[in-house]
C-alpha cells in the first residue's frame, strides 16, 4: 500500500490525477497522433482525482497513457495514476509520473479533489475567498475611463506595459466596505494592455455594469496605493449577482 | 485560394488564450511535417511547454508538451522559436543506409529541430535547445 509520503511526492509533480483500469497494453486510443510504442496503453478513467477544466468531466471514458515501466502493470489492473500532458489531438494523452496499487483512500481522494482549479465547487471556493479578502465589494457601471493622475502617457512604451486607465464606477449597491453613505461613486485602476502578459486582467469599457471585488494595492507606476480591478475575480458579471449575494451573506 | 485552419486541438477546442507571437518552422525534406510555436500554455499545467505539430502540411494540428518549462507556471517558457536544418537532399528516412541521397548526413533528417525559448521562473533566460524528431517523444536539451 502506498504511504502518504509517497502520495504527496507524486501529486506534487502531478496534474491529471484518476484511478484508471489498464485496457491494453501496447495501445492508444489516438493511434495517428500518439507513437504507439510498448510503453503506451489505453486506460479506462474509473475515477478523477484531481484535473483542470479540460479532464475533469473524463469519469467512464479512455485515455492515452504513457507508462514509465510497462512492465509495473498488467492489463486488467487497477491503479491511481498520477500524471502529466503528453499530446493534445482529437484527443488527450497522458504521461505518467508515478502510480499506486489500487484506489487511494477517501480521505486522500478528498485531498486531491480539493486540489482540482475545475470544479465548480473549487471554482466558488475561490471566489468567496476573494470575496472575504475584499476591502469593497459593490455591485455597479463604468461611468468613465481616463489616465491616473500622475500618470507619464509621453515615456517608452514596452510592448509589455500594462497601459494604466483610471475607471470611475458608478455605485448602485455596497456589497461590503466602509464607504461614506452618500458615496455614489468609486474609483479604480485597471490595465488596458491586450499583451499577453495581462490577459487575465479585467479590461473595462464605459456602460459596462457589474460586481467590482476591490483592494486598495500599491500601484507601481503611480507610487501609491489605489483601488485595483487586477485579478480575474475582481470583476463578476450582473449575471453573478445572486451567487455573490449568497456568498456575502454566508461569510 | 488559402484555406484557413484552426491550429488549436479538438480537446483544447475551449481555450481562450492569446496564441500570440506564433511561429513556423517546415521540415525541407518533408513540407507535410511541420513544427509551430505561439503563446500557449501546456492546457494541464505540467512541466513542459508545448509546440503544435502537423504530418499532413498543416490540414490538422496537434499539442505536443515536450519542450522545458516550468511545473504550474502560466506562461513558464515564452517565444519559442523554431527551425528545421535538415536538408533537401536528405533521403528523410533516418537511418545509416549509406544511401547517397543522405549526402552524408544519415541519421540527420529533417525532424530535427532547433528552438530559441525565453524560460522561468525567475528571470527570463534565453535557452537554445535541440530535439533528434519533433515529432517523437524526444525530450529536447
């Protein structure tokens, strides 16, 4: 049986987790993109563990996997397979990084589910925790876009510069923060850079309405702290609005 | 008449990344074989950056993670840049034959592949690797 050691060293060097049944040895189930070769087999997925977006649906079907020793397997067994990409076709194929004899225990298999970025439950874990870490949460409209004060428009531009605007929002309902009550508005940097270096960061129009989740943070280029629409969760769409309102009143 | 082909794999037919900064390299003996780069993360996040293959002149792409990277980083290696030195008269098929197509460069054909990559974490260093098949498993170094 494996030990907990042996577990976290694999799962540490892992990111497609499952408990699988070999299939076939010597087989794949992409045979004109994957070398099939006596190291590859088709497994069936019994059960994900841990995966991103794009396996965590895969319970019941086959997959590619690339074995690190053939001989450590036989068909018909059942293993916890911890793995990493290999091919991506009409189909996905794994390569091992390690396995364990038979299904991990419960309290593991919880673990690592916990560990999945895909799930839905993971997915609004994160988005409470971003809302208990929030200093303001408001529910509102980009009013107007315009440069921070102080901000130098006339030096070099990297191709990589995040191009600072200032958004003004327009508050229709305090979610969360010490705002004064007469406070319609607040105000918020973003990056208007489409580099890839800041494609995860919000980027924000005038009429666009939502639930701004904001921080004061320092602000690198202005040298001094202001609130921030950075992160991915700092910007929910209306259509969030019951799920955060939910979220709020449970925190 | 230029036929316009979706690079992106079937099983990663949801990204929404910014493949930017693409980049192509043909195999001379082989032009249906052909490795390409762009901004894209390995889909699983694992230790290896990906390049895009093609065996049928670019009809159908797929995401092979072989080049080093960064384990969990979102964009762990960046411009990867691409070429194939084989050479035309190179009989492309990989072995000591003494075939005088080869030209003497038997075991050379053209699915070697050079790239140029900018590799974290940490700061950018520029790493030049090399690959015996682009189209194997081959790890680079």
């Amino acid at each position: 049986m494996a030990t907990s050691p042996q577990v976290d060293d694999l799962s540490r060097q892992s990111t497609f987790t499952f408990v699988g049944t070999v299939m076939e040895l010597n087989a794949a189930t992409m045979a004109e993109e994957v070398p099939v070769t006596q190291n590859t087999a088709v497994v069936h997925v019994d059960q994900v563990l841990q995966a991103p977006p794009m396996l965590a649906n895969r319970d019941g079907t086959d997959i590619t996997v690339l074995l690190r020793d053939a001989e450590q397997v036989q068909e018909g067994q059942q293993a916890t397979f911890f793995t990493t990409g290999w091919i991506y076709g009409e189909d996905i194929a794994v390569q091992e990084v390690g396995h364990v004899e038979g299904r991990v225990d419960d309290e593991r298999a919880a673990e690592l589910a916990a560990l999945s970025p895909g799930t839905p439950e993971n997915r609004t874990h994160r988005l409470q925790q971003r809302l208990a870490d929030a200093d303001v949460v408001v529910l509102g409209m980009v009013s107007e876009i315009k440069f921070p004060e102080g901000y130098d428009t006339h030096g070099p531009v990297s191709e990589h510069a995040p191009l600072l605007r200032q958004t003004t929002i327009q508050i229709e309902t305090v979610y969360k923060g010490d705002l004064p009550a007469d406070q319609d508005m607040v105000q918020a940097i973003f990056f208007e850079s489409q580099d890839i270096r800041w494609h995860r960061t919000p980027i924000l129009d005038v009429g666009q309405k939502g639930i701004f989740v904001l921080d004061r943070r320092e602000i690198q280029e202005l040298q001094r702290e202001e609130y921030a629409v950075l992160d991915p969760l700092d910007y929910q769409p209306p259509e969030q609005r019951d799920l955060i309102e939910t979220l709020l009143q449970g925190s | 008449m230029i036929q316009v082909v979706n690079m992106v794999p079937k099983s990663n037919s949801d990204e929404v990344f910014q493949d930017s900064e693409p980049h192509l390299a043909v195999n001379p003996t082989n032009p249906q074989q052909i490795a390409a780069s762009a901004f894209t993360p390995d889909p699983l996040r694992g230790p290896n950056a990906p390049i895009y293959v093609s065996t049928n002149g670019g009809l159908t792409w797929r995401l092979n993670s072989n080049v080093p990277s960064g384990a969990g980083q979102f964009f762990p290696t960046g411009d990867i840049t691409t070429t194939a030195p084989g050479r035309r008269n190179d009989d492309d098929n990989g072995n000591d034959d003494g075939n005088d197509d080869d030209n003497d460069n038997d075991g050379d054909n053209g699915r070697r592949l050079y790239a140029g990559i900018l590799r974290t974490p940490g700061s950018l260093l520029f790493n030049a690797l090399r690959t015996p098949d682009f189209l194997s498993r081959e790890r680079w170094w």
